[in-house]
C-alpha cells in the first residue's frame, strides 16, 4: 500500500522555485464530453475487455477546484465519466448516484450542468440519445445526506454511456475523494486538485496499484468573490468586489487498466483496499503574521466534543437501577474478578440488538426496561458500572473491520463507529471489555473490533493495540480401530478453544448436525452418542464428543491405503488464487491440531509411513508439524499441528503462504499402507 500525507502548508505564499513550476504544466483533459465519433467508438467497442466483464470503465475524470463566492468560498468538484456496456448484467451501471451534504447552517451541496448520452453504433453510423429529465431522482439518506441518482436511456450491449456533472459544495472540509478503481475494469481514471495556498488539507493516499501518474506542482491562483459591506442604513447590505491571488498547490494522479475489484478471503472492508484518495482539512491560514486556525482540532477537543454528546458523554453521566448492585461489587479485592463481575451483572440485564455504533439510542434506565440495546447503550453502560465499582474505566474508540482502518496521524472522530470499555490494572496492565456477545470470554473483542488500533480517551489518551488474546483453535482426538476392510470406527472428540469456543457455544444437536455436514462420509453412532451436555459458561472450552463410523470394503482385502487425517481433518485452503495484490487480514488468528490413535486389525502392519515433516513461514509467520510413528504392536500415533503466528500477511508474503497450506493439505492426504502379513 502506498500512504501519502502531504502538508499543503508548506506552500504559503513565498514558496515557488523552478522545479516545482514545471510540474504544473497544463495538461490536456484524457475525456471531452460529447465528442465521441464513429471511428473512435469503433476502436473502443473493438478492444477486448479485461475478464470478459460486463462492462467496464473507458474513462472517469475529476478535477477540483477552490472558487471565490459571496462572502466566502466553494468547492467546485467537475466529473466527466464514459462508460461501455457489454452485456446485460452491466446494466446497472447506466445509474449513477452521488451522495450530498447539508445542514441548516451552511446551506447544501448542488448538482448542476448534468448532461449525458447514451451512444449505439451501426455500421458506420453512430447514435447518440440524450439524458431525459425524468431519468434524474434524489431521496433522503438521512438528517444530513441526499442522494441524487440518474440514469442514461436506451441501455443495451454495445452502448457506450457518457456523463458529465458539476458539483458546488460549501463545505470546504468536504474537499471530494476519489475511488480509482471499481467493481468493473477501469481503463483510466485520473484526478486533478488545485488547492489555494491559505487551505492546507493532509491527503491520504492507498493504493496497491501503482500509479501512471503522481504528480505534484505549483501554478498561480486567482479567484475572484464578493464580500458584504454594511451601508449603515438599517440591514442593507451591499457587495464588494474582490481579487484574491496567490499560489495553489497542484496535485494530478492517474492509474491505468486496473482490474475490477473483488473481494477476496480474509479482508476487512473493501474501502480498505481499493485505489483512492481521501482528504481532511487541517487548517486555514489567509496572512502569514497571523496564526492559522486549525480544523481538525486535537483528541482533547474530541473528547469534549463527545462528553458534551447527549447520547455520549450524556448517556455516561446517567445513573442506572444497575448502579447499587455495580457498587457493591467494589468489595470483590481483585481487579480483573470485579471487571468480569459488573460485565456479568450487565449480560444478565440487557441483550445486543445488532446494531454496532458509539452513541446511544436512549437513556440507561429506558435501555434496562427494554432489556435490549445498541453496541453504545451496552458499552458505555457497562463503563459506568466498572467506575461505579471502584474501576479505572474508560472509553476506548474503534472502527469496526466493516467500518475500515484508522489512520493515526490526525484527530478524527469520524473514522470511528464503535465504543468498547477500557480497565486499567495494577502493574501497567489492561483489560478491554466487550458487552455485545455473552458467548465471548471477558478480555475478548468480538472479531469485528479486531482492526489494528482503537483510541484510549481520558487523561492517558493513546493508541492502544486491538490484537486479539486469543487465537481460533480448534483440536481433534480420536481413538479409532481399523477393520480389515479398511473401515474405521470409534471415539471423536473435538474442542474448540479462544475464539473457535464462541463460534460453537451451541446445543450440542447443533455441533452434531454441523460436524456431520463437514464429513457426510462419517456415520455418527446414535445409540452411543453422549447424552446433550449443559450449556458451558463464556469462558469454558466447547467439546463434542461421538462415536464414528466410516464405512470400508464390503471384504477384507490385504493392502489397505487408509488417510484417517484427511477424513477428520477441518483443514482446507483458503487461498485459491495463485496470484494475489493484497494483504491477507485474519481477525484471528487460525490454529488446528490433530491426535489419532489408530489400532490396526490383526496381522496387518504398516509397510510405508508418510515422512515426518516440519514447515516454517519466513520471519516466524507460522509452523505446521506432522509425525506419523509406530507407538506398538498393531498401534500408530498420527500427529498434526498448524498454527499462524500473525494476523496479517503482506502481498510479498502469500505465495509463501499459499504454499504452506498446499503442502500441509498434500502431507495429510498421504496414504498410510498396510500390508497383511
């Protein structure tokens, strides 16, 4: 990934100098709406398109720009798009949508010069069908976002769809981001900024495909706006006419012939990995003798922000009927104890309902009556019972695996979506607390807040680490007894351990009815399965025990080829494609071992064994074990252990991961050989 973070406060006004001047060349637009011609679209129908995609992407171009209005300034964002239609199920791309901002203060972000054609050729002749007013809809998202969506006419394979729009926005934190690629190909996609020196905004940059072009550069800035005068009599006012010039910062990317993206296995959000650059405002600054006034703000003005936040701040500030039952817990001497005790005081009480978010939905003592709330009525619910039980306890932000990774380079508070309870222990410990999920352990995040780092609030503000404390452990033992015919029959246990342990805290029928899908070719014994077990607590492991049989020859036969691993095995590779562009992300890390104790018929014994092997990932990333050995007469021990070390492999490391997996799939799938003496 490249991550770029661009000062632009380093262009104010005295700033220029050969070099950085012939950067910002004028550069010719890659798209002109509506000047489509016949030969040209000819050639564009005739190229192949990458995957045999239903459509892709010829050129989608952006440019924004800084202007002067009255009394102020806007953002002026142009977009200029063309578009090839293959097939049917592309169809839905002859709909675009743009999401805009508004509130009462400000005003509203506006579309305007929206213009579009939908091109058919026959022959030689080609066709173009405008944009029909009747195509253009919009609708609320919510308190502050509509969306306004149009759609070219007269879509079938073949067209090629054009558009063009401009957008004016008040909001000058809202400088526009651009998605580089999409889920169909992009051919060329390119975007300009030009950025007046008193604006300075940090830009993030991730891209996993490497740009055509990066360019940075300077160019003279003019704009013109009308500030309003006081007549001085009564409230009539009267505008100025004003020239501002100075210098802009210049920034132009482009990326070429990138594929469509498709999620792959083992990712967060796709957000995360496509192509794009987004933008914060981070200062103003329009005299240099003057001091900048700052946007983006810091973590202690956050903090403030959120504790004046009626359903933040306001929500912690409330007692609760749970509060007396919390401060009795004070006696309980050991920190840890009394932490997992009030988050159990609070389980019992309230249930999750789903929704995952950082602000309550309504007071403490109304989320108990309903005996059920969201992710922020449970969490910061159960921060102000640890405190009221004598706790050091804290809020500690999050974004979700869903929401996206946080950067940690400015103070940002909408890069979060979730809240979770942080303990201080003795000797510099810690303790991060979850109430959405009664199946997890105390101490253990639901998967989803397993995204890098989360964002301690209080006087010991930091980054903390959000690692998990455990990994996804699953373990099989079984006893089993060959027949001559080569079947196997007897007793299987399987555990599930740390976050494998949540996954299956389920009625025992369940599990069965799930093992048995993995191994339809098992038959499970009912007469001797083990009666339903009790529901197990949070912190206990998961075990399933049966009694098994796998059917063999329908006669004895005097070589039996027998892979008893691969038949019990809950090991498959994840990764399919032999190629990948980026990074694997486990949530949790995956461990799986195998112990079998096979006794063989009498007068057979073992005439090959599958070697004894060991694997490695470089830099310690992971390891996989496996021993087969002779612990007897008529008795052989098969081993088999795989446990990643890291939760997250670069691009440079899947190949080498791919492999490992392959090698231990192929090692387990090896036949043990046996011979009638």
């Amino acid at each position: 990934m490249y991550l770029s973070l661009l000062y632009r406060g380093l262009l104010l006004l005295g700033l220029t100098g050969p070099a950085a001047v012939s950067l910002a060349q004028a550069q010719e637009a890659p798209i002109k709406f509506g000047k489509l011609d016949a030969r040209e679209a000819a050639a564009l129908l005739a190229q192949p398109t990458p995957d045999s995609a239903a459509a892709e992407v010829l050129c989608d171009f952006g440019q924004s720009r800084i202007k002067g209005r009255q009394d102020g300034f806007e953002l002026r964002f142009e977009r200029t798009a063309r578009l090839l239609i293959r097939r049917s199920e592309g169809y839905d791309h002859a709909t675009v949508r743009v999401v805009l901002y508004h509130d009462q203060e400000n005003g509203r972000e506006k579309i305007s010069q929206l213009k579009g054609f939908t091109y058919h050729l026959a022959g030689t002749q080609l066709s173009k069908e405008p944009l029909k007013t009747e195509a253009v809809f919009s609708r609320k998202l919510d308190e502050h976002h509509d969306e306004y969506a149009f759609t070219l006419p007269n879509v079938r394979a073949g067209a090629i769809l054009e558009f063009t729009y401009l957008l004016t926005s008040p909001f000058l934190f809202n400088l526009q981001d651009w998605r580089f690629q999409q889920d169909i190909p992009v051919r060329w996609s390119e975007y300009r900024v030009a950025i007046p020196a008193f604006y300075s905004y940090k830009e993030l940059t991730r891209t996993y495909l490497p740009f055509a072009v990066n360019e940075t550069g300077i160019e003279p800035y003019t704009t013109s706006y009308k500030q309003s005068v006081d007549t001085g009599y009564g409230s009539s006012l009267e505008s100025k006419n004003l020239t501002l010039s100075t210098k802009a910062l210049t920034r132009r990317w482009v990326l070429k012939d990138a594929p469509a993206f498709r999620p792959e296995t083992h990712m967060s959000t796709p957000r995360d990995y496509v192509s794009r650059v987004d933008f914060e405002l981070e200062r103003i600054q329009f005299d240099q003798n003057n001091d900048p006034q700052f946007q983006v703000g810091s973590w202690a003005q956050i903090e403030k922000q959120l504790l004046k936040h009626e359903d933040f701040g306001g929500f912690l500030g409330r007692d609760s009927p749970l509060k007396a039952a919390a401060a009795a817990l004070a006696a309980l001497p050991e920190p840890v104890a009394r932490a997992k005790a009030v988050r159990q005081l609070l389980l019992g009480a309230v249930v999750y309902n789903g929704t995952p978010t950082m602000y309550a939905s309504a007071a403490p003592r109304r989320v108990l009556e309903l005996r059920q709330g969201n992710a922020a009525d449970l969490n910061l619910l159960l921060i102000a019972l640890l405190k009221q039980a004598g706790l050091e306890a804290q809020p500690l932000l999050l974004s979700t695996r869903t929401h996206g990774r946080t950067q940690t380079e400015l103070p940002v508070l909408s890069q979060f979506n979730y809240v979770v309870a942080h303990v201080a222990l003795p000797d510099a410990k810690e303790l991060l607390l979850d109430a959405t999920d009664a199946n997890l352990p105390a101490g253990l995040l639901p998967e989803n807040c397993l995204n890098h780092q989360g964002r301690l609030l209080g006087p010991n503000g930091r980054w903390v680490s959000l690692a998990p404390e455990a990994n996804h452990f699953v373990y099989t033992q079984a006893k089993l007894a060959l027949a001559p015919t080569g079947g196997l029959s007897g007793t299987i246990r399987q555990e599930y351990i740390g976050y494998a342990a949540a996954e299956h805290r389920q009625p025992v029928a369940a599990l069965r009815q799930q093992w048995q899908k993995r191994h339809p070719d098992w038959q499970l014994d009912q007469s001797k399965l083990p009666p339903a077990a009790a529901a197990t607590s949070a912190e206990s492991t998961v075990a399933l025990d049966l009694q098994a049989r796998l059917a063999g020859a329908e006669a004895p036969v005097a070589t039996i080829y027998l892979r008893p691993l691969q038949a019990l095995s809950e090991l498959s590779n994840p990764f399919r494609s032999a190629t990948r562009i980026y990074p694997v992300d486990f949530a949790v890390a995956p461990r799986l071992e195998q112990y079998l104790e096979l006794t063989l018929p009498p007068g057979y014994a073992a005439s090959a064994l599958p070697a004894n092997v060991q694997l490695a990932l470089p830099d310690n990333g992971g390891r996989f074990i496996f021993n087969a050995t002779s612990s007897g007469p008529e008795k052989l021990t098969l081993v088999s252990r795989l446990q990643l070390n890291k939760t997250r492999y670069s691009a440079q490391e899947y190949e080498a991961l791919r492999e490992f997996y392959v090698k231990a799939l192929a090692k387990i799938a090896e036949p043990i050989v046996l011979q009638r003496r």
